[in-house]
C-alpha cells in the first residue's frame, strides 16, 4: 500500500457534484484525485440517467441566482469540451391559481426578470396541447429553462479533470478518513493523503461522516423514475418543442409532479412524482413501493390525455433529503480541511456546475462567491450528531 503521493484534495465520489468540485480544483492546478465507489459509469447513486431538468424557476431567490451564473458556466463547458449539454424547451409550471406555491414560483420568476410567459384558461391549449390544465390552475413558462443531457455531461465534466491532469480511481470504496492537518484516506485497494478532503457521496454522506464523527439529518429515498408511452407518436416531442413541465400540487399530488418531453426513449414521456420511498442505498432494490406510481397513472389519466396511463418503463434513482430540501454545503465542524456537499434532495444536478465552484472555494479556504447561509449545517443544530 502506497502513501507516498500527497494529493492537494481529494474528493470521495465521483456524482455530478463531485466530479465538478474536482475538475474546479484541477483548473486551478490543484493535484487532484477522485474516489468513486462504483465502476464508472454506473446507476447506483443520483446523477445517472440520460435528462434532467434545468430552470431558473424556483421558489427561492437564492437559487434562481445562483442559476444565472449557473447557465453561463454549463455553456462554458459546452465550448470548451464542443459537446451538446443543454436543449432549450421552457418550463411548464401549473398550480391551483391561489396556492402559495404556485404563487411563490411566479413571483420569483417576476421578481428576477426571467422571460416567461403567463397563460390564461383561453390562450393555453393553443400554447400547449395534449395537456389538461386542471380547474382553478394558474400556468406560467420559464423560458429559460430546458434539458440537460446528464450521462453526457458527467462524462464530459470527467473527461475535463482527466485531460487538466486529474486522476480517477473507480471501484476504491473508502473504508477510512483520519482527520488531521494531512487527511489519510484509506480505499478497498490503497492509502492516500490529501491537505484537504471534500466528501461529495451522495446517499452514503452520512456512511463516510461517521467516519469523522458527524451525522446530518439526511434521509435517502428511491424513486421511480417512469416513462410513459404516446398514443400518437410525436405528440409530447422535444423535437416539436414541448416542454418540460412541473405541476406544483395538485388534486393527485402533495409535492411536485415533474415531466420532460420525449427524448432518451423515442416516444416515451418521462414524468415522476418528487418523492419515493425510505431506503437503504445498499439495498434499494429491496424498495419495491409503488405508491408514487399509483399517484402518477392518476395524474396522467387526468390531465395528459395523449399517453397511457400505465408506465412502460420504470427505472430508479435516489434522491437524499434534508429536512427542509435545501442543499448543505459546508466545512466539518472540527476540521476546516474536511468539505461536504450532501442532501441535494433530488434538485442538485442542475447546479453542479456552481457548487462544485463552491466547494472548490471552501476546500481551498477562499470566501464563497454565494451566501451560503441556506445550505450552512447550523442551520440543523439541534438534529446534527457530533461526537466530539
């Protein structure tokens, strides 16, 4: 077993977010190394699968900001790399017209001058068609937003750190972290030192925190990511410009309904329910709860006439939880060379770009170019478990 490299950081998980904080660190001529438990590329955490949603429709101004910057930085790395990360759709947001969620997405997106569209009963099958807009709900389009490629872009994110001289080692499970001025990390297959360390491991954060005494309040949960088939093909199209779409609440639903047009299967629609089931990362396909998808059939029976209301494709990710599902982006409370990003609660692949910028800066022990209040681990005080 080897010790003799001393890495500037090391980052343990090689998910989106990891994998940009690494290839951050090796922009600034860090030595980098990137752990990832998994043979790459893999299914087993949150960053696989081939779309996500990217928008700067949101609830709270900080990350409607945060986005702005965001943007820039994914199409920075499209011509850097001369690969398609991002195809513009809009996004679709619908509610009950006086609900305060709904609200607060459309004021947000007023408030911050994004370009969106409101619609009205009227004007809205014309804009829209295949899609019931259900009594007494509001609907407005970010125009802004659209989807991501995210098999590529985590490819391409990697193959970036590995051409700026970073190194990845996949299949090293991390059995160690020993805390000190020079963090020892010890893997399933070697040792290795690093002035800093920045755990960015998804489901198993908490796993990899035991190890320096910290447990967040995280929960992780499977969903099932479903894709539903169109009667007519081409009816909910990327190609024809149909959007993605989020339905805030609803009859059917307590927490977000989220859609993107048909892309990765040609003629399947992806749409999922924005919450699933307490598992266990290492066990996940013993989940087998299916409440989520009996919320979906009859959300889709009702307002999305051109599909079959039964899956035809259920695949699955995970998501992990904070209580309140906003990031956490912090330093350890005990050793300020130890950095984590967790707790994305199924809405972080979007800002991958950003916090890896962030967690770069805090590893390094630079100021933060965002106020970092709402991802702070204070913010959790009397629910964080320290040992120490």
């Amino acid at each position: 077993m080897s010790t003799e490299v001393e890495y500037d950081c090391i980052v343990i998980g090689a998910g989106v977010q990891g994998s940009f904080t690494a290839y951050q660190l090796a922009k600034k001529n860090k030595k980098t190394l990137l752990l990832e438990q998994f043979v790459l590329p893999h299914t087993r955490g949150s960053s696989h699968g081939q779309t996500r949603i990217i928008r700067k429709a949101y609830e709270q101004d900080f990350y409607t900001h945060m986005m702005e910057e965001c943007y820039e930085l994914w199409s920075q790395l499209e011509k850097e790399t001369g690969v398609k990360l991002y195809r513009q759709t809009g996004l679709l947001v619908m509610g009950p017209e006086n609900s305060e969620n709904y609200q607060l997405f459309k004021n947000t997106l007023q408030r911050n001058n994004v370009p969106m569209v409101i619609l009205n009963r009227e004007n809205f099958s014309q804009h829209i068609p295949n899609v019931n807009l259900a009594e007494g709900d509001g609907a407005v389009v970010d125009v802004t937003a659209g989807v991501l490629y995210a098999d590529r872009a985590l490819k391409t994110v990697q193959g970036q750190f590995q051409k700026l001289g970073g190194l990845i080692r996949d299949k090293e499970k991390v059995t160690e972290i020993r805390p000190g001025p020079v963090v020892t990390v010890s893997t399933s297959a070697a040792v290795y030192r690093a002035r800093s360390v920045v755990i960015t491991a998804g489901p198993w954060a908490n796993t990899l925190l035991a190890h320096t005494a910290l447990q967040l309040p995280l929960e992780v949960v499977k969903i099932n990511v479903c894709y539903w088939k169109e009667k007519a093909p081409g009816s909910y199209d990327v190609k024809r410009r149909f959007p993605c779409f989020l339905l805030t609440e609803g009859e059917e639903a307590q927490e977000h309904i989220y859609g993107l047009p048909s892309n990765e299967y040609p003629g399947l629609v992806k749409i999922c329910y924005h919450m699933g089931s307490k598992t266990d990362p290492d066990q996940r396909d013993q989940q087998t709860d299916r409440s989520d998808i009996d919320i979906l059939q009859r959300y889709v029976a009702r307002c999305l006439p051109g599909l079959v209301p039964e899956p035809a494709v259920v695949e699955s990710c995970m998501y992990t939880l904070t209580p309140d599902r906003h990031f956490v982006l912090d330093c350890h409370p005990n050793y300020n060379n130890i950095v984590f990003g967790a707790g994305f609660s199924g809405h972080g692949f979007k800002f991958g770009p950003i916090i890896g910028k962030l967690l770069c800066e805090l590893s390094l022990g630079e100021v933060p170019s965002y106020d970092l209040s709402p991802f702070r681990i204070r913010r959790f005080q009397a629910t964080t478990k320290s040992a120490l």
